[in-house]
C-alpha cells in the first residue's frame, strides 16, 4: 500500500468497521482466519454464499424470525436465552459459528460443532401446553437448518447473484448437510426441491404467538452496538420482504411497500461496497 493512499485508506476504515460488529474486540476477538483446510473447499457455493456479508445479514434476520415460528425453538430461547438484553450478542455469535464452520480449519470447525451440541444438550424444558421439548430434538434442529439455509441462500440469489445455477444451489444445500448432520438435525434437505419440500412439510409445526412477535420485534428494532439505525432499517426491511407470506402473517408483519424498492437499492449498494472493501470478486 502506498503512504497516505486515501482509496486503501477507506477500505481499511469499512474493513475496520465491519469487523467490530461481528467480533467482540474487549474479549479478545478477531476475524475467523480462512484455512486451506476447511470442511469446504475454496470457490465452493457455501463458501461464496457465506463470504457475502450483507446478504448474509439479511438472511439471518429472516432465519431468524422464521425460526421463531416453531414453538420448541421459541420456547428454548425464551427459557435459555438472555436475548433481550443481549440480541446483538445471540447474532454476533451465530455468524461466528457459521464462520468458522465455512473457513476456519476443519478441527476448529468440529471443535465448535462439538460445543454447541454440548451446550444444547443441557437446553430443555416444558412449552406452555406441557409437553416437554428439547435443543437435541432431530425435527427441531432440522427446522433450524432449512430456514437458515433457505434464507441465506435467497438472500444471496437477491442480492448478488440472481442468476445462480439450480446445480449450484443444490451443491449448497448438500455441503450446509455436512454440518446439520453434526449438529443432529434429520430429515436434511441435499437439493433445493428437497429443501422446498421439507419446507412446505414443517409448515403444520409452526406456530404465531405473542412471544414470536415479541422476538421478532427485538430482532428487527434492537440495533447492534455501532451500527447506523438506518442500516438495520435496510436490513429489516429487506429480510421481511424475502420472507414468504405465511410467515409474514404469524409474525403480524406487513410486506414492505413502497419502502421495499429503495431498500433493496440501498443493501445491493451497500453489498458492492462492502465487497470492494474486502476484494471479493
């Protein structure tokens, strides 16, 4: 880098930026290093599925509020989790471990695999109507996969790549399988019609309430630490628009009108801006 070059100067003022969002600098954090030795191999769909770092943000609001719609994996946040007071710190943490799955090292990304089925292991309890539930629940876990999978993969079909090759999203959905497994989820979509249908099938598990809604306001109001407020505004707006209807409907949320164009605007350049700043193609 030449001295004082003011282009090299901002890229490193957004990588900068960016990177104390997603990684807690007073603990100690830093950016997941990329391995050669990954469960993944470099240039693969998941890799460049995750490498996108605002798509990946507006996937995981709508996995998120999907998410939300199956009372097991409600109930489990509500009864273990301290989301309210920390949701920036649930977020940063689950982009961490999609991370180091996707790049890191193969024995780090079993080494965190290994520790969120430990701590999911103590995750149970009662769901209002009695019946038991628990973070180790096949069905549950492969609710969560599906709807993290299917909207990081449409966030990033809407906002880098629309034109993605069905092959290539089907090869997505079978290396996000690698890790599901792991982590016991069953059924796990291999393609995208498989991921549709399991979709489509689950659909009778979930369920709008009060709680959800009061999730999934948190989720889209509470802005993280150094974020603009516009920019989680973009980001909300962008994942409730990708979300199906159904969805919308048991989380009382409107589709975006009006707003939603200038949104989709706003994150498509964002997106291009980011990837400038990272020197991803």
């Amino acid at each position: 880098m030449r001295p004082h070059d003011p282009i090299e100067s901002l890229r490193a003022a957004v990588v900068g930026k960016v990177r104390g969002v997603f990684n807690d600098t007073s603990a100690g954090e830093r950016p997941v290093a990329i391995s050669g030795e990954a469960l993944f191999p470099a240039n693969s769909p998941i890799r460049m599925v995750h490498a996108d770092i605002v798509s990946m943000m507006v996937g995981g609001i709508r996995s998120l509020l999907l998410q939300m719609l199956h009372p097991h994996a409600l109930q489990g946040v509500l009864d273990h989790s301290n989301f309210r007071a920390d949701m920036h710190g649930r977020l940063r943490r689950t982009a961490k471990f999609i991370a180091v799955t996707t790049f890191a090292h193969r024995d780090e990304a079993m080494a965190a695999i290994a520790r969120v089925n430990k701590i999911h292991a103590h995750i149970n309890g009662i769901l209002p109507d009695g019946s038991a539930y628990s973070a180790t629940d096949p069905r549950v876990l492969a609710w969560v996969h599906v709807a993290g999978a299917s909207s990081f993969l449409a966030a990033y079909i809407a906002h880098v790549r629309p034109g993605m090759p069905v092959a290539e999203q089907d090869e997505y959905y079978r290396q996000s399988a690698v890790v599901a497994r792991l982590l016991g989820a069953d059924p796990v979509p291999e393609t995208r019609e498989d991921a549709e249908a399991l979709f489509r099938a689950m659909r009778r598990d979930l369920k709008g309430s009060p709680e959800a809604r009061e999730v999934a306001d948190l989720v889209l109001n509470q802005r993280p630490e150094g974020a603009p407020p516009a920019v989680q505004t973009l980001l909300g707006t962008e994942a409730i628009a990708l979300l199906p209807p159904f969805a919308r409907a048991m989380l009382g949320l409107e589709k975006p009108g009006l707003a939603a164009l200038p949104a989709r605007a706003a994150t498509l350049a964002m997106g291009r801006t980011l990837r400038w700043a990272f020197r991803q193609s």
